[in-house]
C-alpha cells in the first residue's frame, strides 16, 4: 500500500514560533500549568483542539468575499439553509455563532429543574448549558467505552438498556431530550453507529422522547460507519449522514468542526412550533434569524464547509493521520484509548502516570510536560475537566484521565505529527520523574478553561 498523503497541496503558509526549553518552562509557570493560559505564539504544535482551528480552502476564502451581508433575507443564509437542509433533511435551521449558542437556546427552553437529558457523553459546554438551566445530563456509554485501551468498532454508543432503566426510572416526561454526540467528544472521538441510533430511536418513540443528534462531527462518523458496519460500504457519505439525521427530531451543530469554519453552528429541527420558541430566543441574543450572530461570510464558509467535510478522499485521509499517529504510540507502549478515533489521539494518563494520584491531576501533569518536552500544546479531560466535589469538599473524580491531542483540520503535516509522537514518547521514557499538581484557584463551571494549578511538592 503507498502512503495516504494528504490531499491538498499548500498555497498559503503561517509560520510558527520556536521557544528553548527554559523558555517553555517560564511560560508554563506563567500560565499557572493550565495550557489555556499559554499565548499562542509560544507553541509550536497545538493540538488544544480541532474547533475552529480547520484551514479553509481556497474555496471557503473564495466564499467570504463573496458573502452577502444583508441584515435580512442574505444570499449567505440560503445557501448555508439549503446545504444543511439537503445533508440532515430538516425543514428548520438556526444559524447561531457557536455550538454552544444553539445549546443554549435550546436547553432553556426544554430545560430546568427536575428535567434529565439523557446521552452517550455530553460534551462539556452541553453538560454546562443542560446544568445552567437546572436542569440534570446523564451520560449512558455502553461498556465498551468505559475500557479506554480494549478496541471495538463503535465505542460511542449509548447503553440502550441502560436507557430504558434511566427512563423508567425518572420518568419520560421529565425527559425532553436523548442526545448522541456523533463522534463522541468526550468519550474518545469514538463513533455512534447506525443500529445503535436506530435503536435508541425506537425506544424514544417508544417514551415520546424526542432524539436529537449533537453532530458536530457527523462527516467523521458517517466515515467510520462506512469502514466499519456491515451493509455501508457502498453507501456514500452525504447518504449515510442523510441516514444518520433521519433517525433524529433535531441536531445542534458547531460548524468550528466537521464544517471547516472558523466560527459558527446551528441549530436545525423538524418541529415547527419548537423552531419558532428557538428563534423568538435567537432573536433577543444572537440576532436575526438569517444570521443569528454570524457575518454573511461565515454563512457562506460554513456552507461550502460542510459539502467538502464529506469528500472521501479527504475523510480517509482525515481518519487515517489520526491512526498513524495511534500507531505509533502504540508500538512504543504509549497507553492510548483504542482503536483511534475520529479528530483525536487520547492518552491514557492514569496509565501513563500511574503513581500520581487522580486528585492530583495525572492528565494535567502530562499536558505540562508535553509542553514543556516539545512545544505541544494538548487538553486535560479527566478530573479538571469533570470532576466534581462532594458535600466534604473531596473530589469526585472523572469517570477516565485522558489527554487529548485533538488535530486541527487540514493543517499539520505528516512530518509535525512524526515530531509529536517523537515527543511524545520522550515524556514516556522518563514518566516517574513527574509530579502532580493542586489546584489554587477555580470557578464553580468549566473550571478548566480559567483554573490555577501548581505542583504538588
Ligand atoms: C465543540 C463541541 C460543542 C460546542 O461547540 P462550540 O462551537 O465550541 O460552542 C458541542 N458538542 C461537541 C461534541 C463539541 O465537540
């Protein structure tokens, strides 16, 4: 087999920034061991996420010139309306500027206290929004995906049984919504496949229960589903994600994935009087309906976006480069969640870090020394991230402590990703000479983002 080489060739390039190892060691001091302090022009590689930081092609900049930026009724919108409405087959769509703007919208209207969503794994901002409005998320992964190094094809599906108990349990109409992150974020960037959807919309039906698809990376999973569900391999794409959608009530989407934008999201549904509640909220804090926060250009971007995410020769390519980099920490003894995922490498950091316990923060301590080891810049999610504290002020910790390096799209090279491993597995080589972290200063939601950690003396 000859290599998988990336399918674009380069016509703008943006340097980045070396720094000495004293440098980066002064700097993660600076930034108090959380790299969402760090200034980005001290890092060299930075795998922080794949939200946002896509390169468009020449395409999408061909597109932004060419966006429409009427305050009502804009060419933009109808070109991103019609493109969301051929590949998810709802009749209703909300531009917002994020993801977590359509989350927001919706949540406060089906959420409040004493109401449950029900999913595979909320990702953070979801659970954040779900909470905000007092409402309760409960994630149901089936059990594959609680063993983070033991492969299996779909380990992002839900616990359909699992489902059912939790339903009963509470009540279905306590509960407005069962949500499937497709891939699972939070749970590995591993895919949902198509029976698993199929059958959790049974038992919605079932309950009244209407199902919704967070599908910030629907292209990623549609590809998975091809490659590995028996009866998909001669489907296209744009048909198996037209499949996936047609199973669900609505979809929240952030376009700063599986969209190649740079900012951006929606909203789309198929009930209309829920649409109209949505839009009467969008209107009040993201604008008008035809925009909802975003600039006619990104409507256009966002549009030829989501056509391109579904070409083949780029999804094999995508998934590909994710494995290449798995396999390569693999064959080096490197505990990664298994088998790769969709946008990202997960590190195992309780395996990784074995003597540092989990309420000193092992997956913390590994995005430091990465940092410090190579210029990487990668994110804790584990105990920082999710953990909670009981009534004594004890952590409750994260169900996993994993380190993610998310890859943005289209950007990094074959050769950056030989130097991350490269590091990667340096850091391995002298894993017992690291030490945990305490926090000393926190907000009560998303801690992460803003926490202030140093090391445990
Ligand atoms: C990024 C993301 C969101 C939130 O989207 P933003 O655009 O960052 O607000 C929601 N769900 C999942 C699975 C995501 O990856």
């Amino acid at each position: 087999m000859k290599t998988i080489i990336e399918p674009f060739r380069i016509k703008s390039v943006e340097p980045i920034y070396f720094t000495t190892k004293e440098e980066r060691k002064a700097i993660l001091e600076k930034a108090c061991y959380n790299p969402f302090r760090i200034h980005a022009k001290d890092v060299l590689i930075d795998l922080l996420t794949d939200s946002g930081t896509s390169a468009m092609s020449s395409n999408q900049w061909a597109g932004i010139m060419q966006g429409d930026e009427s305050y009502a009724g804009s060419e933009s919108f109808f070109h991103f309306d019609n493109t969301i409405k051929q590949i998810t087959g709802m009749p209703l769509v909300i531009p917002t500027h994020q993801g977590r703007a359509a989350e927001k919208i919706i949540f406060t209207i089906l959420g409040g206290k004493g109401k449950y969503f029900i999913s595979n794994t909320l990702f953070d901002t979801t659970r954040a929004n779900i909470e905000f409005s007092g409402a309760e998320g409960i994630d149901l992964i089936c059990e594959e995906g609680k063993h983070p190094t033991i492969p299996a094809p779909f380990k992002g599906n839900m616990d359909v049984e699992a489902l059912k108990k939790v339903i009963k349990e509470k009540g279905p109409a306590n509960i407005p919504m069962v949500i499937i992150t497709v891939t699972n974020n939070s749970g590995g960037g591993q895919p949902v496949s198509m029976q698993n959807i199929k059958e959790v919309r049974q038992v919605c039906t079932e309950n009244k229960i209407p199902l919704y698809i967070d599908a910030c990376r629907f292209a990623e999973n549609s590809y998975f589903i091809k490659l590995r569900e028996e009866g998909y391999a001669d489907k296209s794409v744009p048909e198996i994600a037209l499949e996936l959608f047609s199973y669900a009530d609505g979809c929240t989407m952030s376009a700063k994935k599986d969209a190649f934008a740079n900012i951006g999201g929606f909203l789309a549904m198929r009930d209309l009087d829920l649409a109209i509640r949505c839009r009467n909220l969008l209107i009040i804090t993201e604008g008008f309906t035809t925009y909802g926060g975003l600039a006619g250009r990104d409507l256009e971007a966002i549009a030829i976006g989501l056509q391109e995410v579904m070409d083949e020769n780029y999804l094999h390519y995508r998934i590909r480069s994710i494995e290449y980099l798995t396999n390569k920490l693999i064959a080096a003894g490197v505990p990664v969640m298994q088998p790769a995922g969709g946008h990202a490498v997960y590190i195992d950091a309780k395996e990784f870090l074995p003597d540092i316990p989990v309420d000193q923060y092992p997956g913390q301590a590994l995005v430091g020394a990465l940092y410090l080891e190579g210029g990487i810049r990668s994110v804790e999610i584990g105990s920082l991230m999710f953990g909670k504290y009981d009534e004594t002020g004890k952590l409750i910790p994260a169900q996993m402590e994993l380190v993610r390096l998310a890859i943005p799209r289209r950007v990094y090279t074959q050769s950056h990703i030989d130097y991350v491993s490269e590091v990667i597995i340096d850091v391995f080589n002298k894993r017992n000479t690291l030490k945990g972290l305490t926090i000393i200063e926190e907000t009560p939601m998303l801690r992460h983002f803003t926490a202030k950690l140093k090391p445990v003396q």
